[in-house]
C-alpha cells in the first residue's frame, strides 16, 4: 500500500529516531551535526555505491532530535518583541516549510533506491519539524498570521522537489550571512539567536544532501535523458529568477491576497541589526559563514556551488570600502 504524504514527513523512517530528546542527547547530536565523515576510504565518485551509502549515512548520522514542542522560547522585552513580529516573513516561511515538506515526501516516494529514499524522508520530516518550530514561536510571541491554504501535491514531483532545493540553496547562502550578523549585532538576544541555531545547521545539511543528491541523480539517470533534465534546471533557474524579481503573492485559506518579500535573506539586514552592512561585506561574510557551516563535513561530499561562485562574481565589481578592508583582514576571512 502505498504510504501518503503526510504519512511521510510526520514519521521518522527508524522509530528509535523518535526518543527522548534529552539536553546531552541534543548536545550530542549538534556536535555531531558539525562533524562527519565517511569510514570509505578513497574518493566518493557522484554515482557509486559508495557515494550514494555516504550520502545517506551522513544525513541519518547527523540527525538532531531536539523537539519543538519543549523548546523554551525566551521572554523578550516591549521593543525585542515587536522586532520580531514586524519582521515581514513568517507568513512565507511557514508556509514555504508546508510546501517543502509535501514535495520532498512526494519525491521520496517515488524514489526506489533505499538510501536515497530514507535520507529524502528524512528531509522530509525534518521540514515538517522546521514547520513546527515556527508555529510553536509565532504562538509563543502572538505573531498574527494569515490562515494557510491547502497545501496541494504537486503534479511535476520532480520539478518542484529541484525548485524547493535550488530555491533552499539560495536562501541559505544569504540567511548563514543574516543570522551571524543578528548574533553579532546583538540586536536580538542571544538566547532567541542560539533557540534557532539547531535549524540553520538543519539548512545546511539539508542543501549538502540536495548537492549530492543532485550529482547522483544525474550520475545515474540514462544518457538519452541527460538533455531533456538540464534543460529542467535551466527552467528551474529561470523560474527562480522570475519569482524572485519582486513581491510574491500568495493566497490565504479564504481566498484573500497576500504580498511578501521572497527575497528577505538578500535584503533584510536592516531588520535584523541596527547598522547598514555595505552589500560587498554582506557577500563576504555570507562566504565566511557558507565555509564554516560545511566545513565539519567529510570534504569528499558535494557542496552547492552556483550560489557563492556567483556572490564571488558579483563582488568582484562592488567597491572595496574601509569597512571591507577591515573585515578582510579578519582570519577566515573570505
């Protein structure tokens, strides 16, 4: 029989997965979150068994079982508080986490390689906890939302599972950038920056398993299939380019029209801090932070790319400011 979507993402693949997620446990798990690498010796060649075992042990041996439901949400002050609830995304982003959920478990269920299928799971649930946590903040600190719509799945599997991980790959490029100037502008307090580190080193491992999964799939797809799926990336891309070109709108479950910025990890940094951070520095310390949040993977595994090469590109017409010159000086530095 075959299992419904929900029956995915709502359910671990392992139910020993679903333990108690004590405070060592969790302490644990962030550890080993950060710190990973296959016992294979040799190269991890995009299409091996190798490869695709390594793959999908790094996404179950990296598993954090923290809980949203026990997430002690920290009391803000007056001003703190409304920061945070006139920040414009959580409309979008509880319900871009709806949408992923339901299109990574509708991928995994096509998939017929059992590795792959149990990391993709994975994901899966892993996106409805994500959802979760949103929920369990926005009630925790009243931040008003619009009623979701039905959450539909999707025709094209495969077009919207690539759309949803290119999409995450963007997104978390700019957002590792965000959320460490947010920490070090200590606009926000630290309790509320480090309750939401779990899930942004989640984000990582998530665009670490869509990069291999990417050069796996196409690794071992037929040759005569090879064109017609490049020209869907390329689609995909575009489509991306063009969602991303302004507001999006969205639709709430009575019908009424929404307008959201799709593009806040790019530009919101007056929302999260209390300085103008010059775009070249944005882009520099979105590279510092994409390096260090991969940088306790087994090296062999596949990172994204597009997203840093073509920050990289975009810097390098930007003007050096003094501000520039100091963060470079910084070790680690881009």
């Amino acid at each position: 029989m075959t299992k419904s979507l929900s029956d995915i993402y709502t359910n671990l693949p392992e139910a020993r997965d679903a333990g108690t997620a004590t405070p060592d446990a969790v302490a644990r798990a962030d550890f080993n979150a950060r710190h990973w690498s296959s016992p294979v010796a040799g190269p991890l060649q995009p299409g091996s068994a190798e490869h695709k075992k390594a793959v999908a042990d790094m996404f179950r041996d990296t598993f954090n079982p923290y809980k949203p439901s026990v997430i002690e949400w920290p009391k803000l002050d007056p001003e703190t508080l409304k920061r945070v609830t006139s920040l414009p995304i959580w409309d979008i982003a509880v319900q871009t986490e709806g949408k992923a959920r339901l299109r990574m478990a509708a991928y995994a269920r096509l998939i017929e390689d059992p590795d792959m299928k149990d990391a993709l799971s994975r994901n899966a649930w892993e996106e409805n906890r994500h959802k979760e946590v949103l929920s369990k903040m926005v009630e925790a600190y009243g931040i008003p939302l619009a009623s979701e719509p039905p959450y539909i799945e999707p025709r094209d599997v495969e077009w919207a599972y690539m759309v949803t991980g290119f999409s995450e790959c963007v997104d978390s490029f700019f957002a590792f950038g965000l959320f460490a100037i947010a920490r070090k502008s200590a606009f926000f307090p630290p309790e509320l920056i480090e309750t939401f580190e779990p899930v942004m080193q989640e984000e990582c491992r998530h665009i670490l398993l869509f990069a291999n999964w990417l050069a796996w799939h196409r690794a071992v797809m037929p040759l005569w299939r090879r064109p017609w799926f490049e020209l869907r990336v390329i689609g995909v891309w575009l489509f991306l380019l063009y969602e991303r070109l302004g507001m999006v709108t969205t639709f709430d479950a009575d019908g009424n029209t929404h307008e959201q910025d799709n593009n806040f990890t790019v530009n919101g940094t007056k929302d999260v801090a209390n300085v103008d951070v010059p775009l070249r520095d944005m882009i520099d310390i979105c590279l510092i932070e994409n390096e260090r949040r991969f940088a306790g993977y087994d090296p062999r595994l596949l990172r994204p790319k597009l997203a840093p090469n073509l920050a990289r590109f975009i810097r390098f017409f930007l003007k050096r400011t003094p501000e520039s010159a100091q963060l470079e000086s910084q070790p680690g530095a881009a």
